[in-house]
C-alpha cells in the first residue's frame, strides 16, 4: 500500500504533492481546466522522468530548496533513461472534472499509476485529489507514444522497457464517461 496516504480510486499509486499559484485561477475563482492538465504533466514528469533529461540542469533533492514530492510506489527510470533517442510525445489526453479545485496554501495530491502497456506507447492513469483523499477533483488518463528523435517515427519499446513498465501497471482510475 501506498505510505499511509489514501486514494479513494485507487489501491497502489504514486503520489506527486504540487503546490498551486494564485495565477492558476481563472475568473471562477477556481483551478483553470488547462491549469489542471499542466499539473497532471509536472506530475507525470516528476514520477516518471523527464522527457529532457538528458539535457536538463542536475538538481538533486535538497539543492537550492529542492523538496522531494514524489512518493509512494516507486516508477523505473525507463522515461529519462529513453530521453536521448527517443520523443516521449502526447498522443491522447481523456480528462473529467469531478468539482472545482479552490486555490489553497498547501499542495494539492496528484496520484498516477501506469495502466498499460502497449508495444510504442504507455497509458499513464491521473487521479488530482485532496492530500488526505477526501475529496477527488479529476480523474484523467494519458497516452505517451515512444518516437524516435532520428526517424520521427514511433518506436517499439524494448524488452527491458516493457518488463520495467509492467512491473508497476496497476488498475486504471476509471472515468465516468469512458466506462468500457
């Protein structure tokens, strides 16, 4: 089980803690809708690995006020490791908004899993919820497709990129409108 922290959708997850900015409300007085999918991408990136890593600044945990945000069941490295060959490219967003989130001083809760695995591309399953679990805000899945920097064409994972993946694919948080 995920280190004390609750999730009323799912059973096993990673769980990345974001803090919000005032400038992320819009004139409703709550969490603008394409806010919520920067938040679902910060947390994707920080659990999973950047899409940049191989070019990105080292900042450890710590450094320059660096806290770490990410817990929970641990993701392997295979998304910043594919970085220096490979595009790790949106191919499909679904998102549903449950209730409006209230700007807060503290963070809000983005938990995600990986809840299949294809053989180019990987489903990455979203639930944005108060730390405590009390209150879910969006349910949300993403497709990431492997393409190849050379080529420009979608590449298959390899055998040890699927076995690493699968090894952490856990029950999707299912949407209401995408109930199969």
């Amino acid at each position: 089980m995920h280190s004390g922290a609750t999730n009323p959708l799912l059973d096993e997850f990673t769980r990345v803690l974001l803090e919000l900015r005032w400038g992320d409300m819009d004139a409703y007085g709550h969490v603008n809708n394409v806010v919520q999918l920067r938040l679902l991408e910060e947390a994707r990136v920080r659990a999973l690995g950047s899409p940049t890593q191989s070019r990105d600044a080292a900042v450890g945990p710590g450094e320059y006020g660096a806290a770490e945000v990410v817990s929970g069941l641990p993701m392997p490295e295979v998304f910043g490791a594919a970085s220096a060959t490979t595009e790790l490219l949106v191919a499909s967003h679904a998102i549903e908004y449950r209730a409006p989130i209230s700007y807060r001083p503290g963070p809000i809760a983005v938990d995600l899993v990986i809840s299949e695995v294809r053989p180019a591309s990987v489903t990455i399953s979203y639930v944005i919820v108060e730390p405590d679990g009390s209150l879910v805000y969006t349910v949300s899945e993403t497709v990431i497709a492997f393409v190849d920097q050379a080529s420009g064409r979608p590449r298959r994972l390899s055998e040890e990129e699927i076995v690493a993946l699968e090894s952490v694919v856990r029950a999707p948080a299912r949407m209401r409108s995408l109930r199969r």
